[in-house]
C-alpha cells in the first residue's frame, strides 16, 4: 500500500481556511472553531497565531492561499518557543501586535500622541497601573468612545477592528488581556485594508515578537 505524503504546513493551513466558520463575521474574531485547537497542531503555531494565519488565508481569493501560506512558513525564523504566561508580558505581546496596525485607526479622538504613549509603554512591558491620573481620564474616555461607536461594533469596520482590538490591550474585558481576540482583530483589520504583501509582513512581525 502505497503511503501518503505528510502534508505541509501550508498545505493544512489552507485546507483550514476553506471551512464555513471563517464566514462568520463575529466568532472569527472573539470564537474558535469546534476542533480547535487540536485541528490546528499540524501548523505549528501557538494558537493566537494559528488562528490569525488562517482567518487572513480565508479571506484571501483562493489561488493566492498556498503561494501566502508557504511564504509565510519560507520566512520564518523557526518553530514556536514557548509563550511566557505571566500578565505583563502577555500584555507586552499584545500591545505590540497592536502597535503593527494602530495607524489604521484613523479617528483623532482615538489615535493620538497620549494614547500611543500608552500602547508603546504597554509593549515595553510597563506597569499600566502606574500609568498618572490625568493619562488615566484620558484613556478611560477614549475606551468608552471606542466601545460606544456603533460603526467599530460593525465587524466589516477595519478601523473599528483596530480600535476594539486597542481597548481589549489598555483596559480588557476580564482580567488577562485575551491576545487571541486581539491578534484576530488586528490580523482582520490588516488584511482589509492591506495588500497581501503588508499582511504577510505583519504576521511575520508578529511571529517574531
């Protein structure tokens, strides 16, 4: 009996992102499919990743997967490490990733020089507990100005994306930032707004944080 091939990586990556859960709006930004993560082991990703790969493989037209997929795999600097698990520096991870797309948000009241002060201190692994009283106001406005926009909720808005994705690293919505949820939006924001090349950049940056 003839065997068959191990596929590739790639190979499996775009099998993946065939599947019907990628068309839902919502959950392929804040959910898992079913078998997850176990049916993405053979990518050899941490699953923040993994997830982000395939969601931005999905919503690229079908011929250009495997050429994207294996590029990204041809980059990279090798298999994963393993993920520190403490508060700050999963909040140092995702405050980097958002750091990648935080000029797509392009409302003044949101993108501006305090805020990214903020996200950049964040990604430096500072204390935000610490942060002043005055910065404190500002941002706790500029959380509340995202998270009641009814154009960022629309799961379309690339820049509502971006913006959501901000709020869940400078004030999450339980108590460890949910890096998953934040690399989802920020992977769904670049590959809207991006040309394939940018977003492979992207991923890789993220790869290599």
């Amino acid at each position: 009996m003839r065997e068959v091939p191990d596929r590739s990586p790639a190979d499996v990556a775009c099998e993946l992102a065939r599947r019907r859960f990628w068309r839902d709006e919502h959950e392929r930004l804040i959910g898992s499919p079913p078998d997850w993560p176990g049916a993405a082991l053979p990518l050899d990703l941490d699953e923040a990743l993994a997830h982000a790969l395939v969601l931005v493989l999905s919503q690229l037209p079908a011929a250009s997967r495997r050429p994207f997929a294996e590029a990204f795999y041809d980059a990279r600097l090798g298999p994963p490490s393993a993920r520190p698990r403490d508060r700050r520096t999963q909040v140092a991870r995702a405050a980097s990733i958002v750091l990648e797309v935080f000029d797509l948000i392009e409302n003044p009241l949101v993108h501006d020089d305090r805020v990214l002060d903020l996200l950049q201190g964040a990604a430096q692994g500072d204390d935000l507990t610490a942060t002043p009283a005055a910065a404190l106001e500002h941002l706790r406005r500029v959380i509340a100005r995202i998270r009641l926009d009814v154009d960022y909720g629309d799961p379309a808005n690339a820049e509502g994306a971006a913006a959501l994705a901000l709020a869940e690293v400078l004030d999450p919505s339980s108590d460890v930032v949910d890096v998953k949820e934040v690399l989802a939006r920020s992977a769904w924001a670049a590959v809207a707004s991006w040309e394939p090349a940018r977003v492979l950049a992207f991923l890789l940056a993220v790869d290599r944080l």
